[in-house]
C-alpha cells in the first residue's frame, strides 16, 4: 500500500514538472524543471530497482545537461523574436497521436515483476548461471554491459562522444566568431 502510493506521488511529481516545463516562458526556469524532471526520473528508476540507470539519469540528465543548458543560456544573447501568439494545435495533435501509439504499443508487456516474463525465464538465468563461465567477467552487472551488451554500450558512448563533440564544436564557433569580431573593429 505504501509502495503504491509513493509511486503515484513520484508520478504525480512528474507530471506536474511536465506540464510546468509545457507551460512556462521563462528558459532559465524551464532548464531548471528539466534538471527537477531528471532528478524525478532518476529517483523513479531508484524506486524501480534500476540503480545504475537512476545514477546515469542523476549525472548525465540532472548534472551535466542542465550546467551545459545554462551555460548556454548564459553565452547566447536575448533574441527572441516578437510573434504573434498562436495555438500550436497541430504540433499537439501529432504529440497525442505518437502518444496513444506508445501507450497502446505498451499493452502486451509483461507486468512488472511479474516472474513469468520471458525476460525471468530465458535471459536471466542464462545470464546468472553461465556468465562468468562465457564472459571471464565476475560481476555479471559489468559482464552484461561490456560483453553481452557490448555493441549497445559502444553505441552509447559513441553518442555520448557525439554529442559532446557537437557542443564543443558549437562552444568554439562561438568563441572563434568573437575573436573575428575583435579582429574587424
């Protein structure tokens, strides 16, 4: 009873961030409901027993996305274009679409915990009895990341690397343009 209700007031956070994040102007405010909405989401994975995943979320979504944002904020000018206000109706239309799409996607999984899913029948155990044995790997947290799930954890440092990339490379356009600037005058 309890664990029910923590989990819908952790939801009910959740919503309630997102729609404050739909609704506010201000983008400082908004970057600080981004980092809140993280934080949130990582105390759900907590709640849900995904430990290392709450930690990725903790660091990568509540640390390092919402310093990089404000930092953003911080180096660009205030140039927001004066625009008529409009409903976005078609953007919303497409957003509960894609929407109900998920939740119906959603219908045949396995409730949580539930012991008879494929995923407690077949992979874990395989996991659990020989994974030692295949990978030479004692952990079997640090075996099913770096050896079963290698390709994936590749693919997501490369992104990581990516976008990391991608923002040093606009951080330093910026600070090159500036120099140029200097250069001119």
């Amino acid at each position: 009873m309890i664990d029910t209700l923590i989990d819908i007031v952790q939801l009910a956070f959740l919503a309630i961030t997102a729609v404050a994040i739909i609704r506010i102007r201000s983008l400082f405010a908004v970057i600080m409901l981004f980092g809140i909405f993280s934080l949130l989401s990582a105390g759900l994975f907590v709640i849900m027993d995904a430990s290392d995943v709450a930690f990725t979320e903790a660091a990568v979504g509540a640390g390092i996305s919402t310093v990089l944002m404000l930092a953003t904020l911080a180096i660009t000018k205030n140039l927001e274009e004066k625009r008529p206000s409009h409903r976005p109706w078609l953007p919303l239309i497409v957003v509960m679409v894609m929407g109900a799409a998920l939740v119906y996607g959603t219908v045949d999984i396995p409730s949580f915990g539930d012991p008879e899913a494929p995923v407690h029948k077949h992979v874990a155990p395989r996991y659990l009895e020989q994974g030692e044995e295949e990978t030479g790997v004692p952990n079997i947290v640090t075996a099913v990341l770096a050896s079963y799930r290698g390709f994936d954890t590749m693919g997501e440092v490369a992104v990581i690397l990516t976008a990391g990339m991608g923002v040093m490379l606009l951080l330093g356009g910026r600070a090159a343009r500036g120099k140029n600037d200097g250069d001119v005058r």
